[in-house]
C-alpha cells in the first residue's frame, strides 16, 4: 500500500507537468500521411531494474555496468551496504531499429542471462497514429553457481516473458506497464513459485534537459509465499552525451528480471534498501538513420 501510495504522489506531480504542455503545438508541424514517431519515451534502456520499451538502432552497441550495494540498515559497520557488492555487466546489440539482442553476467548466483527485444508497436501522434509503443521481451537466464541441488543443465534455466507497454504523454512524463511471467525450470525452496506472475508498473518525469526521476514497482499477482516481496525502486537518470548515468534507491539485490522481481527477501519500506547504480555506453558501429520524430 505504500508503494501505491507513492506511485499516487509521483503521478499526481507528473500530471500537473503534462497540463503545461500544449500538444498542438507540435502536432501542427507534422504531415498527415507519415507517421512521426514518437523517440526518447525513456532516455534508456532501463528503467531502474527492469528494461524499458527502448531498442538500440541499427548497428549501436550498449555497454551497461550494473551495480548494487548492500543494505544501508546495515549502519557504519557496513558503511551503510558499501562493504558489499553485487555487479552485472551487459552488452545489448541492434540487429535493426526493432530487434535487439543482449547478453550478460551476473555475481548474484553467477548468472548467464540472454535476452530477446522487439518493438512490435512505436507511439506516432499525425499520419497513421499509434496511441502506445510496446515491445516484446524475452530472456534466458543459467545459474552456475556450483551447488549439487542443480542435477541437470536444464535445473539451472530460468524464462521471462514480458511485454512492454509504454506511452509518452508529454515531453516531461511517461509511463509503463510491464506484464510479465517468470517459469523456474527448478526452484530450491517450497517458499519459492515455480510460475509466477506480475505486472510491473513504472513512470519518467523529466525534471531538466538531461535529468529525470523515475520509479518501478512489480506487485507479484500470485505469490504465495511470506518471505519474497515485491520490488520497488526511485532513483535519478543523468544524461551525459553518450553516457546515462541512473542512481538509485531499490530493495533488490538480483538485476535480472527473474532476480528482482521473483527472489527480492527485503522489504523497502522497513529500511531494507540499497544504493545502485547502472552506467551505460553507447557505440555505433555504422550509419544511424531516424525518421521524423516528435519530443526527443
């Protein structure tokens, strides 16, 4: 309840920045035969945790260093959570505007994770308008953490589906939902569904040029057990050229979908969060070609 609470307040403020914007102004500039795609929904490929409806271009390369400390509850002996460190290092690719692949690794269970994004949908408001873009996620994920509960190779997978429904409502403010299924091939504890369900929420209000805030939250739809809780994250994007840089408060530890919105055991609103980080780099490896487009 205090993450919907929240969320109420977040999109209460976000609302009130969408009122200022006149959105005919922009319309009147485009042609009523081309759609105008609608870019730069979300600065990044991420959210906080999760992943946005963005896809790299044709031919660019993102490079992303993942980063999660530990529990600031844990004080000055701890430093509060920066004795401790959790790290996923990514690589995205674009086959084309539409399709991107990505691999990573993770310290948190010492995961392989690979992933499938496809932009079914891009939001254009003249020509052939399209209120939404959505696009489909998929991943993979293999644990090889040496532990003999893991019998086989398949034990160790794990599949995430999303999609990925977004809306750029104004220059200032978007909002996602994130409908997702998680299947563990094997679970190691009884507390743990083996399917599970959620529907993720999350928005991005744009303070200044190059500055956002941002928050997610995954309410699992079907958990049945008292020691998982669902993930909830606020933090800051920073746009420096090529870089964005996101700092952020969450209560995940894991940084891959079936991690943080499955297996999060800490409760955010009982102190329980951590400092985080994610840092990309974008790198084009050929031409980039982009249509018209509306609020970059």
């Amino acid at each position: 309840m205090k993450a919907l609470y929240l969320f109420s307040i977040f999109l209460w403020i976000s609302s009130v920045a969408f009122a200022q914007d006149d959105l005919l102004d922009v319309l009147e500039q485009e042609t009523e035969d081309e759609p105008a795609f609608v870019y730069a929904t979300f600065k990044g490929s991420r959210l906080i945790n999760g992943h946005t409806i963005e896809t790299r271009g044709t031919n660019e390369l993102e490079f992303l260093i993942s980063h999660r400390f530990g529990p600031v509850s844990g004080g000055g002996y701890e430093l509060f959570g920066l004795d401790q460190a959790n790290i996923r290092l990514g690589l995205s690719y674009g086959i084309n505007d539409r399709l991107t692949v990505g691999l990573g690794r993770s310290s948190f269970e010492k995961t392989y994770d690979g992933y499938l994004k496809y932009r079914l949908l891009r939001q254009s408001n003249s020509g052939k308008k399209t209120p939404l873009s959505i696009t489909l996620f998929g991943s993979a994920t293999y644990i090889t953490l040496r532990d003999q509960i893991y019998e086989t190779a398949s034990n160790r997978m794990t599949y995430t589906t999303q999609a990925l429904i977004a809306r750029k409502f104004s220059p200032a403010f978007s909002l996602q939902l994130m409908p997702t299924y998680i299947h563990f091939n094997l679970t190691t504890t009884t507390q743990l569904d083996q399917d599970l369900f959620a529907l993720g929420i999350g928005g991005r209000l744009k303070l200044t040029r190059r500055v956002s805030i941002n928050a997610e939250y995954y309410p699992r739809l079907n958990a049945t057990s008292t020691l998982y809780y669902d993930a909830f994250a606020v933090g800051f994007d920073i746009e420096t050229g090529g870089h964005v840089f996101q700092f952020h408060l969450t209560n995940s530890r894991p940084m891959i979908e079936k991690g943080f919105i499955a297996e999060t055991t800490e409760d955010f609103f009982a102190g329980d969060m951590r400092l985080g980080f994610n840092i990309s780099r974008s790198f084009n490896l050929g031409k980039k070609h982009r249509k018209k487009q509306q609020w970059d």
